[in-house]
C-alpha cells in the first residue's frame, strides 16, 4: 500500500490496544484523571465484571461545557502545556489519550460541572459520533459513564475472561488506586451491592485500618512502619516481616509521588534489602511510598506508566536497599517491638483436641524451685528477652519477662548470632582463628579441585584451605565464630553449598549465601541440652544482634506472650 495518513477512528483504537486491555484498565485511566482533578471523594460503580458498565463519579473540578469536546479529541489536555511541564510531571496523566481511546471501543457518556457552572453540561459519544454538549443535571464534578466495552471490537470482546474474573482484576486495580492517596474517600459497587467504602484517612492508624481492609487483616500486625529522608528522597510505608512471606508477588505495593509502579530497579532494590532475612525463593510483603523531585524522574517511559526512568538510578536504587535493610537489621528483640507470631495463632485449637494434660508429656522435668527464685528475683531487670527459666523440648528456651514470658527457637536465634558474626569478621583474617595442627580432611577428586578453584570464595567465608594431594585437603584457618566446632564437616557443607549455587548469585550474594549455610549446619541442634547460664547467654546476644527477629531463612526466632494475653487464654477475670 501506498503511505497515507490513519484515520482518527483506527488511530484511537490502536492507541486503545495500549492503555486499555480490560475494564480494569479504564477504571484505572478514569480514576487517575478524577484524582488530577482534584477530587476528595470517588464513586465507582460496576455492572457484570465491568463487561456492560464502568462509571466514576467525582467531586473534583470538573470541565467547562465549552471544553466537553475538547476532552474527547487526541492529545488534548490541561495537564501540560509547555516542554518545561514535561520535564516534571506532577500529574497522573498527561498525553490527552485515554478518554479518545475509551470512547473509541465504547458507548461513552461524560457529565460536568465546574463549581462555577450554574448548569451541567453531558457528551455522548458512540461509534465515533458525537453528541452534545447539552443541558444535564449534577452536582459540581464529573461523571464519567463507560457501557459495552469493546462492543466494535469483537476480537477483543472475545478476550475477555468471566464476570469473576474480570471483576477480580478490578480489585486488585482499585486496592492500588485507594492506597495511593489516603486523602481521598473511595465506594465501589459492583451489580448494585457496596463492596468498599473507605473515608478519607489522615492520620498513621487510619491509614493503617485502610491497609488493613484492602490489603489483608493479617499484613498490619506483621509489618514494621520505616520512615526515612535522605538527599532529597523520602520512603514511608510499612515492610511485612519475613514470617509472612508469600508464593507469590501479589502483596507487593509501590508507589512514586502517589503513582502506583511495577519497576524492576526499585522491586529489585527493595528485594535485596529483605536478603539477610528471606531465602528459598519466598516473596516478601510491602506497601511503600517514595517521594522525590519530579524533575529526578521520567515517568513518560512506559504507554500505562507502570515502569519509570531515573536520572540517577544508581542512587535511587542504593536509597531503597539501604533504607530496607536498616529496618530489618533494628529489628532486634525489644520490649515494646513487633513480635513475630501472636499468641492466638501459637494456641489455636489448644481447647479442643490438645495433648491429655493430666500426664505430663515423656521427658517433662520440673524447673527446680531455685531456678524459678533466681528468675523472680531479677525479672524486674530491663532485658527485652528475660531471664531463662527453662528449656522445651530440647528446642525451645522459656524465658520469663516482666510482663510475660518469651520462646526462643535456639537453633533458629543461634543460627542468626552466628551468621551476623561471620559476615562482621574482618576481611584481613581478624575474624579468623589459626588451627594449631591444620585439619586434614579427605574428599572425593571433584571436591578437591572445586575447593582449589573456590580457594578466594572459601577464605572470604573464613575458611582458609589448601590442597595437598588429589583427594585430601588442609584447613588452616577457621571462623573465629566457629572454633573448636567440627571443621571438617564445615568444609564439607560449604564445599556442597558452592557447588550448588555455582554461577547463580552476584559473588556477595554467593559469599553471603555460602556463610548462612556455615552459619545453619554450625548453630546448636535440637536437644542439645543447655545449662541455664548457656540460654541466658543466647538471649544476650539476641538482644546485641541485628536482625535477630529471624533466621537466615526468615523464620521467627522468638515470640512473647503477655500477662493479658495468658490471663485471657486461662479466662482469668470472667
């Protein structure tokens, strides 16, 4: 064919074919132009998944009857005017499409009042045609009314998943909107019935309440707030602990000077802090806010918006790992901190169906009389983690505070100790310990010549090896964290662990992947029995170290049970 020039119809549908893949996407695109209007309250109301209906209703500024048309013709907008505005963009939307493109692939209707406005002013558009402005009534701000999506692109119409699905995908897409703009008042109904009506939320705990509802009853009691400014960045928002990590991705929620984002620089950036605390591929919970200079970003990078360019990307991505992984590592045991797991969730189903308690379980040994007058008597000492009373099971460690008591899974908190220790030893071999008679340890040939290869990634874990003969192997330096433990075993698992992740990790994900591994295998094993004196050395040292709240793998090491909480599973006061 000869070049020629669309016509305006086709150019609006395949600008459509870009921004609006579902009725969730119109959602999204009406709603972003409400809140650039200046709305406080939203209205949102759906019919059959959004297959039939899509209406947004606003309390914002609204549009002049003599701009009806203008909303509806390409690249039209009040939202830039000049290259300058471009270049820092402080609105959701910019590029004047979404409503031509909508109108372009539905029976559209639009509805405005500017305060100003004695009288509404109401558009039609179908197939193209135009009609209007005329007379209408409503309130001051704009309804933006949506029907037959995709009713003259049967291809794409034929897309479409169920009525459940689609409205599926509509609660996920108005849980982003609503958590990006607490000051705004949101209502969704779907098929007539109210799902949400959310007020306008000022203050931190109506924020929260608001997380709570859209993001799951259970995020808010598991997450820790961080809040931090640093060289013209700001991030507020709150991180899910590492005991609440998920299978999937979908309790991840970001946003950038209010506008909801799925960049891979920042989720990487974000990530990485949380790899002290996380493994075995488990994905952890988030709801952030980062701030900065529009000037700083470039938001015109993506046709939806989704992914951003930085100018700095390097410093933008350092900020949000640092600021991360600084929440994590003050996550030490603290007498008024997060804990992670709640009473409720330890005791379910003790009621009914629990061990007979008239038998004491095999193995029970009562604490002897001094032991518990020695905890009394030194309980009203300020220690987040209490004084040792006893050990369960040879797993746990019970600790009495002085407004409760607290468990402790050893092997999990020594696990934390010593990894810590390992990654602070120093790299010039101060946190190394020099075996008197270096350890000679057989191996097979492939763990021989994997030890000479590895020799540098080996001895930056505090492993100084050498090779003596095709099978056999000498150690001649240890962790100093791990003296007097058994080396040869050690060099073993560290050897099977550099195999495992060879050519899988940046070389300090690998060197740090391969020191939680030494750190798992060396920590203290279940029922190795513990003296008293033994335990209450392992809370101290939970108390000095970062991150002790979890293990390597990103299980709980320790959780508190208040006085209330045991007066009310006894029913104490009823």
């Amino acid at each position: 064919m000869p070049i020629q020039i669309l016509p305006d119809p086709l150019v609006n549908q395949i600008a459509a074919g870009e921004v609006i893949e579902r009725p969730a996407s119109v959602i999204k695109e009406l709603v972003e132009n409400a809140l650039d209007a200046g709305a406080r309250q939203l209205w949102i109301d759906i019919e059959r998944g959004g297959r039939e209906l899509l209406r947004v209703r606003d309390d914002g500024a609204g549009i002049a009857a003599g701009e009806l048309r203008l909303a509806l013709a390409r690249h039209a907008t009040s939202k830039i005017g000049s290259f300058a505005d471009l270049e820092r963009v402080a609105t959701l939307g910019f590029r004047g499409e979404a409503l031509p493109s909508i109108a372009s692939v539905a029976r559209l209707r639009l509805v405005s009042r500017p305060a100003a406005q004695a009288v509404a002013a109401e558009l039609e558009c179908s197939d193209g045609d135009l009609v209007g402005p005329r007379p209408a009534a409503h309130p001051s701000g704009t309804t933006v009314e949506v029907r037959e999506l995709f009713y003259n692109v049967p291809a794409r119409r034929r897309f479409l998943r169920s009525e459940a699905t689609e409205y599926q995908h509509i609660l996920r897409m108005f849980t982003r909107l609503a958590l990006s703009r607490f000051d705004v008042a949101f209502v969704l109904t779907h098929n007539r019935r109210e799902q949400f009506a959310l007020p306008a939320a000022a203050g931190r705990r109506e924020r929260e309440q608001r997380i709570a509802r859209l993001v799951g009853a259970d995020f808010m009691p598991q997450a820790v707030h961080v809040e931090h400014d640093h060289g013209g960045y700001r991030l507020e928002g709150w991180l899910g602990l590492p005991a609440q990590a998920r299978a999937q991705p979908d309790r991840q929620y970001l946003f950038v000077n209010g506008r909801m984002v799925r960049d891979r620089l920042l989720g990487s950036a974000v990530r990485l802090g949380y790899q002290d605390v996380l493994h075995g591929g488990r994905h952890p919970a988030w709801v952030l806010y980062l701030t900065l200079d529009p000037l700083l970003v470039d938001v015109n990078a993506h046709p939806q918006k989704l992914e951003l360019r930085f100018r700095d990307a390097r410093t933008v991505h350092d900020f949000l790992f640092r600021t991360v992984e600084r929440a994590h590592a003050a996550a030490r045991p603290a007498a008024d901190g997060p804990v992670p797991a709640t009473a409720a969730a330890l005791f379910a189903g003790v009621a009914e169906g629990g061990p007979d308690w008239r038998r004491p379980p095999e193995g029970y040994a009562p604490v002897h009389a001094q032991f518990m007058a020695r905890a009394a008597a030194t309980v009203a000492a300020e220690l987040p983690l209490g004084h040792a009373i006893a050990q369960v099971h040879g797993i746990y460690i019970l600790a009495q505070t002085p407004d409760g008591i607290v468990l402790v899974d050893m092997h999990a908190a020594h696990e934390r100790i010593l990894y810590e220790r390992l990654k602070a030893a120093e790299p010039g071999g101060g946190g190394r310990q020099a075996l008197l008679v270096p350890a000679i340890v057989e191996t097979g040939p492939a763990e021989a010549e994997l030890a000479e290869q590895q020799r540098a990634e080996l001895e930056a874990a505090g492993l100084v090896v050498d090779r003596i003969g095709p099978t056999r192997l000498a150690i001649r330096e240890v962790p100093a964290a791990l003296a007097g433990q058994d080396v040869a075993a050690i060099l073993h698992d560290a050897l099977a662990d550099l195999h495992a992740q060879a050519g899988t990790h940046p070389i300090v994900e690998h060197q740090n992947a391969l020191l939680a591994g030494i750190a798992c295998r060396s920590a203290v094993r279940a029922q190795r029995r513990l003296t008293l004196p033994e335990m209450d050395a392992l809370l101290r040292d939970m108390e000095r170290t970062e991150r002790a709240g979890h293990c390597g793998h990103g299980r709980p090491t320790w959780v508190r049970l208040s006085l209330a909480e045991l007066d009310r599973l006894f029913l104490r006061g009823r």
